[in-house]
C-alpha cells in the first residue's frame, strides 16, 4: 500500500489539471493573504481513485477478450483488446520510464493487437493463443515493475552499490 501512494501523486496530476494548478499555487496564497479571507475550496487531494482503478481496468478489458474467445464473438475480442492498447496509451500509463518498461508496453500492445486480429479472421484458435502472449505480457511486465523497485529500495539503502561496481571492474584488467 505504501509503495501506491508514490504513484497516487502523478495519477492525481493526470486527473486533474486544475488541481495540480491549485496546489501548486496554494502555498503562496497561504503565506500573502490571511486564512479567513480565502475560504476556498479545498484543493483535492490525490484520491485513491487513480492509478490503482486505472491499472485494474485490465481485468475488465481481459475478460471482456476471455469471454470473446469463449463465445467467439470477434466485436468483444477487439473491443477488449483496444480497450487494453488504449489504456497503454495513456500517460498514466508509463509509470516506469526505463527502456524495458517502454518495451513491455509496445510488446502487450502488439500482442493485443494480434489478437484482435486473428479474431477479426474468425481463427480463435489462434486468437486463443495469442491471448496467452497478452497474459505473458502482463505477468513479464509486472515481473520487471517489482524488480525495479526492489533494486530502487536496495540503492537507496546501500549507496555503495556502485562503488561495489566500479571496483570489481576496476579490478578486471590485470597489471
Ligand atoms: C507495461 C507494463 C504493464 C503491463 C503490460 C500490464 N501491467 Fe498491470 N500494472 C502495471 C503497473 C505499473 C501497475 C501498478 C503497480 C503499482 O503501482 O503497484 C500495474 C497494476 C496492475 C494491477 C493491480 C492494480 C491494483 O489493485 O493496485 C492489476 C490487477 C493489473 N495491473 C492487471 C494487469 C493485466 C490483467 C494486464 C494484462 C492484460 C496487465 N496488468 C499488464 C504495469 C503493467
């Protein structure tokens, strides 16, 4: 729960504008003008809404293309699959910047993409097994999120990380 609240921050930036305006602001209203004159509205705050119910839309997404498989109806299959590519789309989206998060988020996109279009083609078979990269697709890039973060945790706590580094190549080249 701790870890989410970092990321509630720029959910309720994407949210609303207006509010990032506001709170932005906010700090220097305080200071030049007296409390009682300005009772203005509360800025809100980051709500628990966000990245959290954005990120488990997914689920909805992903079973909207189980249950197009299941039934073979192709207008559900896509509908799930662009849903899914939209949502990757989003700024929200990009949680992570690093290279290997952008890659897993062209890879599932792709691979939506795919299943979309062999439903479309009326192979669900295939469709099926495309669906199954989809799934991998989610599971790799929640796989690299924790590491990610696990490896940001151990940095900050052990800053000599990279001395450590250094010094093991620093000791490669024989004298
Ligand atoms: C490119 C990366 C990426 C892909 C692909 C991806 N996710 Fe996620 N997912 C995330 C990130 C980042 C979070 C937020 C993790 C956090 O902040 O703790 C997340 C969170 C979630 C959560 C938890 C939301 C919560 O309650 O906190 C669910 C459920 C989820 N994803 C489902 C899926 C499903 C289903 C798929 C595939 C159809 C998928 N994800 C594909 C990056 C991805």
């Amino acid at each position: 729960m701790q870890a989410l609240n970092k990321w509630w921050i720029p959910a309720g930036l994407v949210a609303s504008l207006a509010c990032v305006v506001a709170v932005a602001q906010k700090p220097d209203t305080r200071k030049t003008e007296p409390v009682a004159e300005t009772p203005v509205e509360k800025p809100k705050a980051a709500k628990p809404y966000s990245l959290e119910s954005f990120m488990r839309k997914k689920l909805d997404a992903s079973s909207k293309i189980l249950e197009g498989l299941c039934q073979e109806d192709a207008a559900l299959v896509k509908a799930g699959a662009e849903e899914l590519s939209a949502m990757s789309r989003v700024e929200i989206w990009n949680v992570m910047l690093d290279a290997e998060y952008r890659q897993h988020s062209i890879e599932f996109r792709d691979n939506a993409a795919r299943v979309a279009e062999a439903a479309e083609a009326g192979q669900f078979d295939k469709a099926a097994l495309r669906w199954f990269d989809v799934t991998m697709s989610c599971l790799d890039c929640h796989d690299h999120v924790r590491k990610e973060r696990a490896a940001r945790k151990t940095e900050a706590s052990e800053p000599d990380a990279n001395e450590e580094k250094s010094q093991s190549e620093k000791s490669k080249p024989d004298k």
